[in-house]
C-alpha cells in the first residue's frame, strides 16, 4: 500500500476555486472548520490525505496549511473577507465562480505584495495577514502544553471549565475509570443543570472514532453530555461518531478551540496592545 505524500494534494491554487464553490454551498458564509470541511468533501479527500502533517511541531496539517494560504489570496484579491470571530465569507454572494481567474488572482496578489515588500507596514496591511501567522502563537502554546505533565493538562482543563461557568468541577486523576478525567456540573440560567465528564489527551496526532466510542461507553449512564478535549484534532469519522443520531452527545475541543479559549480566558495567553501616540497641535494653538 502506498503511502500518500504532499504532492498527492492541490496546491493552494488549485483550492480557491473549492474554497470559492464551498462558501456558497454553505449560505456565503462559514466558520474555518466548516469551510474546510466543505471543501474536503468536494475535492474528495481521504482522511489519509486530510491528516498528512504540514511540519514537525506543528498543529496543523498540510491541507489546512494550503488552504490558509488560499483564504489570504482569496482575500487580499477581494473576493471574501474574515470577522474578528473568524467566520468567512464572500463579499459578492452573487458571484460568478466560472468567470474566476485562478491565474488572474495569483498574479495581482503577487504584483502587490512585491509593490509593498519595501514600505513600512500599515494597520490596514496587518489586517491583511491570515491565520497563517496567528498560527505561530498558537504552535508555541500547544507545544508547550504538551510538555506539561498528565495531570498539569487535567488541572487545566479543570481551570477552563470552572472559568467557563462550571461548577463542582473535579479532577478523577488515577483514580478515573474508562479514560475519564474529570466531571462538573454547568447551570443554565440557574434554573437548568447539565452533568458532564470530560476526558482530556495530550495528542499530537488525530483523535480516532473508536476513542471516542470508549469515552461515550465510560460516560454511559453517569453524565447528560461528553467533552473531549485535545491538544491534537480530530478525524472526520470520531466528528461523525461525536454526533451519531440516538447516541448520547459528546462535545469536541481540538487544539485549535483549545488555544482560542485560553487566550479568551487569559490562561497563560497573554495580548498587548501596542500604545499609539499622537500630537494634537489644536490643542497648542489653542493655549
């Protein structure tokens, strides 16, 4: 059996017009998950294909690495845009998709980059920078968690969800059964309560269908939902699996979510705003 490689994917190029066909597919707009979800099923990749490692030390995989790439071209091109809650969408929902230029965009975008290679940059120009980059802070506080020990990450995922609103929020250590970690108690309005276990891995890999089948065998009888949470991702099976129809519902936190919440959290994430200073000279004139 052949192994599959980097070359067996598209390039970036090759994906804008899927990227393009996906977000009209989805209504003209998608969170980065769903778009590349979407898109997966239209080019028709394998999981083999989707799970290829872009690099070593790195959280994301080859095609989600090329399709990053896609999205800032697709963007600095003017055809779609991204929120600061990183939802995308298209800026024409009327687009013509045949009359797209995969050429044409390849060429603009690269004529201006060179033309703004040498100038200082701008805040408009930063606003044209992709997850590509937010993805370094990201690899680091992965990478990092990752070298904690087991029952750091169990504390942790502890600390997040009492940050989040949980209650009664307990860490089972060794002492858990059946790959359960942890259980706690979310209160809804203070009227509804939901019991829930969580299990949390240290993955640098993909988490499996099967995994989650053992979790939810764990959690069978014991908790009103299931929370997975990994520094890794999850395969498009143990997503299906997650949300099988009659089965109890397991919640999914890959390590992308992961480092959202954290730096939504201020847990060991810490943003700086750079200061911006300006000379009023009205105001001198005025003395």
């Amino acid at each position: 059996m052949n192994r599959v490689k980097k070359n067996d994917l598209p390039t970036y190029d090759q994906l804008m017009i899927p990227t393009l066909q996906a977000l009209q597919k989805l209504g003209g707009s998608a969170t980065i998950d769903e778009l590349n979800e979407k898109v997966f099923n239209l080019i028709d990749l394998s999981d083999e294909q989707i799970q290829i490692p872009h690099a070593e030390n790195d959280s994301r995989t080859e095609i989600e690495y090329r399709l990053a790439w896609t999205r800032t071209y697709l963007k600095k091109f003017g055809l779609i845009d991204n929120s600061k809650r990183g939802v995308w969408a298209l800026n024409d929902a009327d687009l013509d998709i045949i009359k797209i230029s995969t050429d044409e965009i390849v060429k603009y975008v690269r004529e201006e980059d060179r033309k703004n290679r040498d100038q200082k940059p701008t805040k408009d120009n930063e606003k044209n920078i992709d997850d590509i980059e937010e993805d370094e802070w990201k690899n680091k506080l992965l990478e990092t968690i990752q070298n904690i020990e087991p029952d750091a990450f169990e504390r942790l995922a502890q600390r997040i969800l009492r940050e989040s609103g949980f209650v009664q929020v307990e860490v089972m250590g060794r002492s858990g059964d059946g790959g359960i970690d942890g259980k706690g108690i979310l209160k809804v309005g203070g009227l509804l309560s939901f019991h829930i276990i969580f299990q949390c891995k240290r993955y640098k890999g993909s988490v499996s269908p099967s995994q989650i089948r053992d979790f939810r065998g764990a959690m069978q009888g014991r908790a009103d939902k299931g929370l997975f949470i990994t520094t890794g991702t999850f395969t498009r099976e143990a997503i299906k699996e997650a949300t099988r129809d009659g089965a109890p519902p397991i919640d999914l936190v890959d390590g992308d979510q992961l480092c959202d919440k954290l730096k939504e959290l201020d847990l060991g994430v810490k943003t700086e705003q750079v200061e911006s200073v300006n000379i009023v000279k009205e105001w001198f004139e005025k003395l």
